[in-house]
C-alpha cells in the first residue's frame, strides 16, 4: 500500500509544527555546543540521547555547523549564524582538501555552500573576503572530489566512494553538489600536462553511471530487478572498468533495498534535475571538449553511445527524471503509510510485522528498526520532484510526489519522531546507522535500536523544514545552487 497522502495539506499548514520544530532545534544545537569537544571527532549519533562519535569517516562534521546556519536563517538568531561562521573557519579546512571521501557535497555544501547562499541572499552582510573565502572552498572541494576518479568500460566513470576505486555508491548522487556549484563558479579540475578536466562533465558521467548501475529498472536485469529499487554500491573491475555486482555497506543485502540509499537517489535525481534547468545545451556541448578543445572519444562503441545520448541539456534531464520517478514511486510504494520506512526492505524479520505497510511506522515494534533519517531525505526529494514536474504538463503526478513529501514531513514534525525531551540531545528520533555493523544502542527492553538520532538526520529534518517554511513565507526557492529563481515554484 503506498503512503496515504493528504491531498489537503500545504506548507503553509505545516508552519506551526515547523516553528516548533526549530524551537527545539535550538535547545539541541546550544546543547551539544555547550558538550562537545571537538578533540573527541565528530558527533555521528546519540547513544542513551547523548552524541557520540564513530570513526570510519569523518562526514557529518558539516551537518553539524551546517544546522546552526540553516537555524539562523529559520529563526533570525543572530548566535547562530555566528557559531556557524567561525566553526567553519576553525574546523572546516580539512573536508575542502579532503581527498580520501566522496563526501564533499555533505560537508562543504552545508556549510560554506550555505554560507555563500546567505551572503547571496542578504541574509548575511555583505562582504568581499567573506564571499571569495566561501567560494575559493567550493572552487577546491569541487575538484577534490571530482578528482576521487574510476574510469568504467564504456570510456565514462564515477566518483568512487573510500572503499576504494572498484566501489560506487548511491550516497555519492548528493554529493555531486560540489561538482555542480564549482562547476557554476567558473572552476576545473586541472589535470596531467595541464589538462583541463570539466567538472561537469565528470557529473553527468556520474550521475549516468549512478543510475545505470545502482538504480533499477524492473527490464530484467537480474532475478531481483524490480523498478526503483536501488543498490547501495555497484563494484567494478579496476583492471578493464567493467562491471561486476551490486553489494552493500549499510543494507540487508546487495538483493534488498537499504532505504536510506534509495532516499540519497530520489534527492540527488531530484535536486540535479532542479540545476540542469541552469545548464545551457552550449554549456553541454563544451565540457564534452578535452583540455585541447578536441571532441572527447573513446575506442568504445559503447562510450560513443553514452556521449552522444547526452548532448544537451534536455537528454541529460530525461536521464535524471527516469532515475528520479522510478526510485520515488518504489519509496512511496515500500514505505509504511505515513511516509517513514523500515530501514531495509528486506530485512530479514519483516514477515514477522505482518501487513506492516497498512498502517503508520512502528518505531517500538520488536522486530525491525525504521529510519526516520530516510524518511527525511526522502521527502525532501518527493517534495522536489513533485514542484519540478508540476508546471512541466506533470500536474497530477507531480501532485502524488509533493504531497507524499508534505504527508511524510508531517510525520516526522511530531511525537514520536519529533525529540521534545530538554534530556536529549538529538532532534529526530528514530535514526539508524549502521544496523549489520551493529553500531546502533538498543535499549533496555527493547530488541531493536529505536530512540535514538543521528546527525544527518537532524540536518535533514531542518534542511526540510527550511525549505517548507521558505516556501510559506514565499521567500526564493531554496536550492543548493544559485539559480536565479525569485519566487516560489508555481503550480
């Protein structure tokens, strides 16, 4: 059963609930800027409410001070627009250079890409050495992670996670944001012999590779080819690029859908169809160039094929959509009615739950965990999704999308999921990380990990909240790029 939407509800309707949300949101910042030691890492996830850290990568040290940005801007608080500011100075540096990730678009575009947006915007004073500060940034986490390069079979490639070169995931679809602003600040990755490499060039053959390999298409691909599901990561052959299986890090199994990589993809399609309405055909036609001015070729007919499908703008959008409404319509159909999955669609005690998609999440229940920060993600994107199709002759189904993405906000701006204990210091419960590493607390009494928050998740919770709230004050469209638009999406 697909999420029971609410035809009815509207931004504006959410505005209470969201003003709430950032009341708490407040209490939870102030919190952990009162606690945390930045000599421990950074905090990943609470434990008994509290946040504690993990080492495997450092990536959510950009939710962390990009929270008190998105705060500032939601509530006019001048402290935090502060905290933001210098805690990215003192401790953003090393994500701008950091070449063993692919997770520049989280770090660097919460912070300095928000940063930048609201000295764009007004919001913040204008000034000089700020905005080249925030923008030279973007301008080298871009080329870093474009850098972070595996070519495939057919003479294209992708970002390869810190797995290594063989290994692709769908959490890398988001993170081409940093490919994309630096791209539309003028900037290149400079390679061998002076070689000038287009940075988006290298996110299109991305996002290409992302939704050939990791996202589904029910065409009979293999015993387990269902439309929109997504593997978390694709391994390749290093020696000829080719590819070999689907797997995942933080799923059930290569064969199940880990709901959290498949709320990455309908996001990252979503967001980069809203910036390729910013993407000239000329613009297209160019980064296809080598740093010579020569027409990129590849001995491969397959290669061929690929560069010559997406040479305008229009194709690469109709590339984007495909991967954007598959992966949202196997969310909606997969979620529980009101919008929050469970963490893996196959995890393996679902049969135990019954006709659990009949009704709404039980995060209590004893079986299975949900993952609110899923949920999060995932309705952004649906919202998205929903406003891009709308005014392009899509009304109804572009309806079905956004009011999904409203259904499943509303869910998550209240009890349970909402964190209203001062004891707490998470903002969405219900978050799960690593459930096979077994990295998640689990409660006295209880069987699975629940009641527990994660910094992603709350960023998310707030990213959604800001974009609603945006919208209901009819401020600019919120996006991650400068995209010129003035007024809310018309629909």
């Amino acid at each position: 059963m697909p999420i029971k939407t609410d035809s009815t509800l509207t931004a504006q309707k959410l505005v209470p609930a969201i003003n709430r949300l950032f009341d708490l949101s407040a209490e939870r910042i102030l919190s952990i800027e009162r606690t945390w030691n930045p000599a421990q890492g950074t905090p990943v996830f609470t434990v008994k409410g509290k946040y504690t850290t993990r080492g495997w990568t450092e990536w959510t040290q950009g939710f962390q001070f990009g929270s008190t940005l998105l705060q500032f801007e939601a509530t006019g608080e001048k402290r935090f627009r502060e905290i933001g500011r210098s805690k990215t100075v003192q401790l953003m540096a090393t994500h701008v250079s950091h070449v063993g990730v692919h997770d520049h678009g989280f770090n660097n575009i919460s912070t300095y890409g928000n940063w930048l947006r609201l000295i764009r915007e007004g919001r913040i004073p204008f000034n000089e050495r700020e905005k080249d500060f925030c923008e030279l940034a973007l301008k080298v986490s871009g080329a870093v992670q474009a850098a972070r390069w595996s070519t495939t079979a057919d003479g294209t490639g992708y970002i390869y996670s810190f797995n290594g070169a063989h290994s692709l995931f769908i959490d890398t679809m988001r993170s081409l944001r940093s490919l994309a602003v630096a791209h539309q600040l003028g900037h290149v990755l400079m390679g061998e012999r002076d070689r000038k490499i287009s940075l988006l060039r290298r996110l299109i053959e991305h996002a290409a590779t992302t939704a050939k390999h990791n996202v589904y298409y029910g065409e009979g691909r293999d015993a387990y080819d269902v439309r929109g599901r997504t593997a978390h990561e694709s391994i390749f052959n290093t020696n000829d690029g080719s590819y070999r299986c689907p797997s995942s890090q933080q799923g059930y199994s290569p064969f199940s859908t880990w709901t959290r990589g498949l709320a990455w993809a309908i996001l990252g399609f979503a967001e980069q169809l809203e910036f390729f309405q910013t993407i000239t055909d000329g613009e297209v036609r160019s980064c296809a160039r080598d740093g010579a001015g020569k027409v990129a070729r590849s001995s491969t007919i397959a290669a061929n094929e690929f560069h010559g499908a997406l040479t305008n703008a229009a194709s690469i959008r109709a590339m984007l959509l495909h991967a954007a409404m598959a992966t949202a319509d196997f969310y909606m159909e997969h979620a529980c009615t009101d919008g929050v999955p469970m963490w893996d669609t196959g995890a393996p005690n679902l049969h135990r739950l019954g006709n659990y998609q009949n009704k709404a999440a039980d995060p209590f229940n004893a079986w299975e965990p949900v993952d609110s920060s899923a949920a999060a993600i995932a309705a952004q994107g649906l919202i998205r999704l929903g406003n891009y199709l709308q005014p392009r002759g899509g009304r109804n189904r572009g309806a079905r999308y956004r009011q999904a993405g409203l259904t499943t906000a509303r869910t998550l701006f209240g009890e349970p999921y909402l964190s209203t204990s001062p004891k707490h210091q998470g903002l969405l419960l219900h978050s799960v990380y690593h459930r096979p590493n077994g990295w998640d607390y689990i409660a006295p009494r209880q069987r699975v990990p629940n009641g527990e928050s994660s910094m992603w998740g709350d960023y998310h919770a707030r990213e959604l909240a800001l974009l609603l709230l945006r919208e209901a004050r009819r401020d600019p469209y919120l996006t991650f790029f400068d995209s010129g638009v003035t007024s809310r999406p018309k629909r």
